[in-house]
C-alpha cells in the first residue's frame, strides 16, 4: 500500500486504494486559454484505442468543460462471460475515491452539530486506545494521525476475503503503536478513514451506507452510486478483472465489510459527473464546510481530496485501486474542467489515463501507449541490478535475479518480473511502468528511476 498519496502502486494488489495527484511545476504562469484543440475528440479515440491495444484498458471515461461533457463513452466489457460492454451507465467499484464522499458525511455531521472535526476521536469512539487520545478527527481526514494502515499489514491479503465486522477490523490496529507523533507528518491510512466510517454511524444514529444514500446521493440524484455489497442484486454493474501472467482473470474477491468508509462504494461516470457539478455550484456543504474540503494539510491533501497543481493549474483529485478496478477523478476548478476515468481492470493506470486526457485537453504533452519489444542482452548483465532501491524510508524496491529472469518486488507487494527494452531499460507487462537504471562514472549502479503515471520517481541504491 502507499506510504504517500502520490505514490505509485507499482504492482498489481490485491487491494490498493489509489490516490495519484501527480502533480505538475508550480513556476511558469497560469494559462489563460483552455479551449480543447479542434481534432479533440479524434485524438482522444486514438489515445484511448492504444491503451486497449497495449494494455487492455476496459471502461468508461467522462471528460467535460464549462459543465458541459465533451465526451462520455463506455470501452470494452463489462462482463466478459457474457460479452456486456462498458457504458456511461456501468457501475464501477470507486476504491479510494469513496473516502471524499466520507469526509463530505463528516463535514454534514460538523454543520449539523453532531461532531466537530477539532473533536478527539475518543469522543466518538468506544475503548480508544491510550495512544489514540490525541487523534482528532481532522488527523483521521488528513492522514496525519500516524496509524498504521490495516491494508499494510503482511496478512491482509490472507484474510481480505473473509467477512469481518467493523470491531474486528478496529481490533487489527487498534493496538498497534503509531508510525510517528500525532500531526507530524502525512502517511497514506485506511484505518483512519476506516474509523471516520465508525464515526458518522455513531454521530449519525445509522448506518455509513444510509446516511450517505439520504444525505449525498439521494439529495444529488445519484441513483446509480452505493456501498458496493456482494450479495445484491445489481443491475449494469462491472465484473472487475485482472492480469495475472499474462492471462486475464476475474479479480481475487474481496469482502466489501472490509474497505468500508475508505474505499467501498460504486458509481459511474454519469453520477460522479453529478457529484462533480454539486461540487463546482457549492450546492451540498456550507462555504466554510468546502474551505475545509479544499484546504491541503501535509502532503498537499486535504480531505479525502488531493489539493495540488498540474500543467500549472491548480487541480483537485483523487484516484482509487481495489480488487479488479482502478479509477480517477480529477477536477480543474479554475478551467471548469472534470475529467473522470473508471476502469474494470485491475492494472489500468487510471491516473496516467486521466493525466494523459487532461494534457490532450489542454495542449499539454503526453505519451501515446506503444507496443514494448524484449530486447536480447546477456542476462549477466542483471547481477549488477540486484539491491535494494528506495524510494522512500517506508517504501523499497528489492531487484533479484533469477536465472535469465530479472524480478522486482516492492514493499508489501507481490514479487514480478521486468523485462529488458535495452541494457539499462526494462519494462513491465503487468501494469504500464518502465524502470530505468543509472550508474556513477566508474559503471557502478547507484540508482533506478521508476517511470509510472507520467511521473519519474528516483530510488537510490542502499543495498
């Protein structure tokens, strides 16, 4: 899982709630002209074949401008057994975007005098741990409270397909010691919104699920939005898939009890377009409720949304990965310019999607998917790779050699193959990401660059 929320999830989880914000150089001066080029939609058709061709990619993107959609349209299958297409009206799973529909619920809960986010979580929530007491609510929503995410733990993949309460998942964490003091830096944290679900239940006397059906979608005329449970009856929802060597699969099932109020909910394209336009016309939450929403804290996020900036404009989003699904949300308040991006497959990159759309939309450069092509070196050369690279202090790719085969593996991730595009340049099939090694000027590898949702990430060699 993340340990910052515009780091990559480099290899295919098993649950991953994405966020990438990606952002763009802050220096040069705001664009003034937004107007989309006139072959727009054309090179958005040819962008989005390639991304079929070369990785696959199934689902449906919305792209629209002054409130009004300049293209909405379905991609590939919704259900492969049955030969269903995707449509604007397929529901996706959201992963990680549910959580600003969480803090939205929070913010109604503070206008209505039922919370506060100042409020210690203890307040809230029955048995607090000691080392908890200091947490407030606001800690939960930015990240910054220090506990550790129950998705990080090592058996999390074991037990993600039982059904499990939300007392016993609280049990998982609770008592283990915090990852830093209270407030004093942002790391990525599904027990936090994980408890902020907790939170609106007591605070709202009902359910996480009826409280936003009466509260967000039902107000707003989402009627194609909810918690995503197994056992109902969905009309028009996707099978989510994964590619696991090579061979596309139905994705590894996931009990929904377990994200909950950090990535259980569903959509589509449509209803987020809904969601989108309330939010743009102020039209849910008081001024003060959005100046919170919107006001980044550490790690430029804020609550339940990334506050950041991109082509030198400032941009607001959010992204989500969870069993068979990968999605993306992003807005441009000051263009009026929403771009959503919700896929069926686990391995789309939906933030590079959206990042590629937007730069499409905006003039701006980007890269066109393109068939890669193994090249033939003597795998001798991969004794000089094997380490370990990080990227962070918490988050370390470790490069092995097995036989004629180079492998990655990043932390509490599953271990994968990377093949060679030349000597010091490998590629990986499974998720669209490139790595790149770099030696000093003896010919000694000090580094790799992670190439991954048009960002490049630099990990030094520690090992």
């Amino acid at each position: 899982m993340k340990n910052h929320h515009r780091s990559i999830c480099l290899f295919p989880l098993a649950v991953c709630f994405l966020l990438a914000s990606l952002s763009g150089l802050a220096q040069a001066p705001v664009p003034t002209n937004s107007v989309p080029p006139p072959d727009f939609a054309a090179k958005v058709d040819e962008y989005v074949a390639a991304q079929i061709k070369i990785n696959q990619f199934s689902g449906a993107v919305l792209l629209a401008k002054d409130g009004t959609v300049l293209l909405s349209k379905g991609y590939g299958l919704a259900n492969r057994e049955f030969d269903l297409p995707n449509t604007p009206q397929t529901k996706f799973r959201l992963g990680s975007i549910t959580k600003q529909f969480t803090a939205a619920a929070i913010l109604l809960l503070e206008e209505r005098g039922k919370l506060s986010t100042d409020d210690p979580i203890g307040k809230h929530l029955d048995q607090c741990p000691e080392v908890w007491k200091p947490i407030t609510i606001h800690h939960l929503l930015t990240h910054t409270s220090g506990i550790p995410s129950y998705t990080d733990s090592p058996d999390y993949r074991r037990k993600m397909a039982f059904p499990t309460s939300t007392a016993e998942m609280v049990a998982r964490f609770r008592d283990q010691p915090l990852e830093f003091p209270v407030g004093d830096r942002f790391k990525y944290s599904n027990s936090g919104y994980f408890l902020l679900g907790a939170i609106i239940e007591k605070a709202a006397g009902q359910s996480y699920e009826a409280f936003l059906r009466a509260s967000i979608f039902e107000p707003l005329g989402m009627k194609d939005s909810g918690y995503d449970r197994f056992e109902t009856i969905l009309p028009r929802r996707a099978t989510g898939y994964a590619i696991r060597k090579g061979v596309l699969e139905n994705s590894a099932y996931l009990d929904m009890g377990q994200p909950y109020a950090a990535g259980s909910l569903y959509s589509t394209t449509e209803d987020l377009f809904r969601w989108e336009r309330a939010l743009a016309a102020r039209q849910l939450l008081s001024a003060a409720s959005y100046e919170k929403m919107y006001t980044p804290c550490k790690g430029d996020y804020a609550y339940g949304w990334s506050v950041a900036t991109r082509f030198r404009r400032k941009v607001i989003s959010h992204g989500g990965g969870i069993n068979g699904f990968s999605t993306m949300i992003s807005r441009y308040p000051d263009d009026e310019v929403c771009v959503i991006v919700l896929s069926n497959l686990q391995s789309a990159n939906a933030g590079r999607i959206s990042r590629d759309l937007e730069a499409l939309l905006f003039g701006e450069k980007y890269e066109t998917p393109r068939e890669r092509v193994i090249a033939k070196i003597d795998p001798a050369i991969y004794d000089a790779y094997v380490g370990k690279y990080e990227l962070s202090p918490t988050f370390v790719l470790t490069v092995t050699r097995d036989g004629d085969r180079l492998l990655t593996q990043a932390t509490n991730q599953p271990q994968v193959e990377v093949f060679p595009e030349s000597e010091t340049k490998f590629f990986l099939r499974a998720v669209d990401a490139q790595i790149s090694f770099g030696k000093d000027q003896t010919g000694v590898i000090t580094h790799l660059v992670l190439h991954q949702g048009g960002r490049d990430q630099t990990a030094k060699k520690v090992k």
